[in-house]
C-alpha cells in the first residue's frame, strides 16, 4: 500500500496533456476479441485499470505486443476459452468493473461468456441486469452461480431483435452492442447510452466492417455481419481528466493550459465549469484557464441555488460532480450538488468537511456547498481515498490547503490517472509517493 503526501498552497504553472479516456478504452479493448485480426489501439492510458485487462486478455490467450508507451497491438486468434472457467480467472476478473464488457464479445464470436461479479469503485450499487437482459433478448441462456457470484450466458446464435433497455447504461449498451454485431439479422437499441465512448467503439466496429447506425443518438441500428477484420483505432482524451485538471488549476488559483482535449467531445463540461465562474479560454484545441483570485456562483435567473446534477449524456457526467463539489467549496456563492446515479459518491465529503468546508449532506444524493471565496482555506489533514473520483478530489483539495495532507489507499486514485504524481510535479506540485 501507498499514500501521498501533499504539501498544499503552492501556485502551479504550466501545460498538461490529458491521458487516453479509461471509460472508452476498456470498451475498445473488449471489442479486440470479436476478430481474429490484428488491432492497433493508440492512445491506451498505463493505469491500473486498463493494464489488468490487459492482463486478463493476455491469459485468454490473446496475443499483446506492445508498440511504443502508450500502443498495442492485440491478435485474438487463438482464444483459451477455458481460461473462464479457472480459478485465476474467477480471482482476476472480480477485481476490475471493465471486466463485464468482455462477455458480449465472447458470445458474439464463441457461443459462450462468463465473468465473476465484478468489483471497482465503492460507490453504492451497479447492478448487471441490463447487459444480461440485453443478452438473453438476443437469445442466449443465463445462469448465475450464487455461491460463486459467476455469471454465465451461452448461445448457439444470437438473433437480431429490437429491445428498449431499462437504463442508459454506457457499459451495458457496450456489451449488447459488441454482441449484436455478429448476430443473425437486425438489432434495434432503444435507450441506448450515446456517450462518445460509445461513439468511438461503434466507429471502431464499423471501421472493422460492422453495419450500425444511429450512432451519436439513443437509437442504435445493427445489421449482423459475418465477422469482423482488424483496423487501427485511437482513444480520446480523457474528459473526466480534463476537469480535474481544470479543478487543480482553480482550486491552487493558478495558470494552466491543457492540451489537446477535443473539445467537440466535452458536451456540457465547459459549460458546467462557467456557471460555478470559473474562465475557460478555447485556444485551438486547447484550454487555458487563468489565474484566478475568486470565482462566484452564477445564481438561476430568478434568484434561486443553482443545482449541479448528473444525467445520461449529452447531460453532465456523474464522474466529475466530486471535483464540482471541492471547487465550489472555495467559490463565492452556494450551490447544490444533486449525485443522482450513485447512492454512495457524496459520502467522501466528511473528509471535507474536516478540512473546514462548509457542506450540508442534506441524504445520500444531495450536498448544499456554502463556498468560502478562499477567505478560510482548507486545512490540511490526513484521509483515504475511497474511490477513483473522490480521490482526485480529495488530492485537489490538498493542493490548495494550508499545511501537509496524507493519502492513503491511492491505489484507487491509480485505477484512473496515469503517473499522476509526476505529472503534478511538473507544473510545480509538492507531492511524494511514500510506502506504508
């Protein structure tokens, strides 16, 4: 086990060059399985999380040669699909949430898919009835081993159906999607998720030779093809990192630029940070956020608290409403942060609340931020990281307090951002690694 230890307060300069995007390139590593063709995937973030399923593929058998730092090329030609039924399998998959986007694409190519109960963030329920009705519409058999929390759906074929899926899961319309690709006949998804994860993954399909339609809206159209060729696909960068980059920048009031963020895939993020008064300057691709004495609250029109919530895209991504609600801790003015989609991911504001935040858990899903215009700064403390997002908030919050922070438990801040220290070194942070 590791920690940081953070000596807050310092002005910070410079340029930072977002990662790859983690919530996309697991999906596009999934869908490597669904040829026997050679893939060459750019842009792959070195975090945790991605190099365990890299991992997990290597063991299926996959063949993984790595190129330069950030690419790779995969071959899954020849698969072991007993590998699914081991108990190594059964350790490692368990221990990565991605792993679930692997069953589609194993269905669609050899009939079968298991996968044990994933794990990841603490952040409250996740529930995988989604993927698995998806499946089971398409025609496969499900079975669950309670004992062994292992799941499994098998398939001599998979036919084309229309389903409308209960939510707008971005991993569960990634999976039915990979699935349906090779079915026999048309797939109609209704609801889908139309996160541009989910738009890179259909171009990648359609780049190897899928037939979908639709793609960038919540109705996707997929005409079943024989199999799939390889081809060469580049992630995007990382707009959960992005904003936290633009929270590091706020929150120690410095000059910042972030490099090549495309910003056409930003949807409301900019937006989102402008309200709480904070500047952002496009430059090119880029944005450059200025020093920054205070930043106020726009109120609504008539007067009332703004609210700041999550919702499926093209709404405000629930990944980033922690590094919202540390920024508005310092702002002039109140705002309401309402989670919607996790039950558990406002419960790291106590910690907060130690450095001297003034916030209201009002339930599990709503916290009133009453921010300090950096009259009274955050202090520093000692805190563990209990999930990728509150972590990097909690790690914002450091940087701007008065005094040195430890971090435990931040192997769940390495699950998400690549070389994070070193990075934050050089633009002028005080931050070590240490072993415990």
């Amino acid at each position: 086990m590791a920690s940081f230890k953070i000596e807050g307060g310092h002005k910070l300069n410079g340029t930072i060059t977002p990662q790859g995007a983690k919530n996309e390139v697991l999906q596009i590593l999934c869908a490597v399985l669904l040829t026997p063709k050679r893939v060459v995937v750019n842009n792959v973030p070195d975090i945790i999380d991605v190099n365990k399923l890299i991992f997990i593929l290597g063991e299926l058998g996959v063949k993984v040669e790595k190129l330069s730092s950030n690419s790779y090329a995969f071959q899954a030609d020849e698969i072991n699909l007993e590998y699914l039924e081991s108990t190594d399998f059964k350790r490692d998959g368990s221990s990565l949430r991605g792993s679930i986007m692997i069953v589609g694409p194993l269905l669609a190519r050899f009939g079968k898919g298991y996968i044990p109960r994933p794990g990841g963030d603490k952040i409250g329920r996740r529930r995988l009835d989604t993927h698995f009705e998806g499946f089971i519409r398409l025609g496969a058999k499900f079975r669950y081993n309670k004992e062994e929390h292992f799941y499994g759906v098998e398939a001599e074929e998979l036919r084309g159906v229309e389903m409308l899926l209960d939510e707008a899961s971005v991993t569960g319309t990634a999976n039915i999607l990979m699935a349906a690709v090779l079915a026999t006949g048309t797939t109609k998804i209704y609801n889908a998720a139309c996160e541009p994860y989910i738009q890179q993954l259909s171009k990648m399909l359609n780049l190897m030779g899928a037939k979908i339609s639709g793609v960038g809206s919540n109705l996707l159209i997929i005409e079943g093809v024989n199999s799939l060729a390889g081809c060469e696909h580049t992630v995007l960068p990382d707009m959960i990192e992005i904003g936290s980059w633009i929270g590091v920048a706020v929150m120690t009031r410095s000059e910042l630029t972030i490099k090549n963020v495309s910003w056409e895939n930003l949807g409301q993020i900019p937006n989102v940070f402008r309200k709480l008064g904070i500047q952002l300057e496009k430059r090119g691709d880029d944005i450059y956020i200025p020093e920054q004495a205070s930043y106020e609250i726009q109120n609504y029109i008539d007067g009332s608290v703004l609210t700041v919530a999550d919702a499926p895209w093209p709404g405000f991504t629930p990944d980033l409403l922690s590094i919202v609600l540390v920024i508005a801790t310092q702002a002039k003015g109140t705002v309401l942060i309402h989670q919607k989609m996790f039950e558990s991911r406002l419960f790291f504001v106590d910690k907060l609340i130690d450095m001297g935040a003034k916030v209201i858990l009002c339930d599990p899903h709503r916290a009133t931020v009453i921010g300090q215009n950096f009259e009274s700064p955050l202090k520093a403390t000692k805190m563990t990281s209990p999930d990728i997002r509150a972590g990097i908030s909690l790690l914002i919050a450091a940087l701007s307090a008065k005094g040195t922070s430890i971090i435990n438990n931040i192997e769940q801040i390495d699950r998400g951002y690549e070389n994070i220290e070193a990075r934050l070194k050089s633009i002028g942070a005080k931050i070590e690694r240490i072993k415990n």
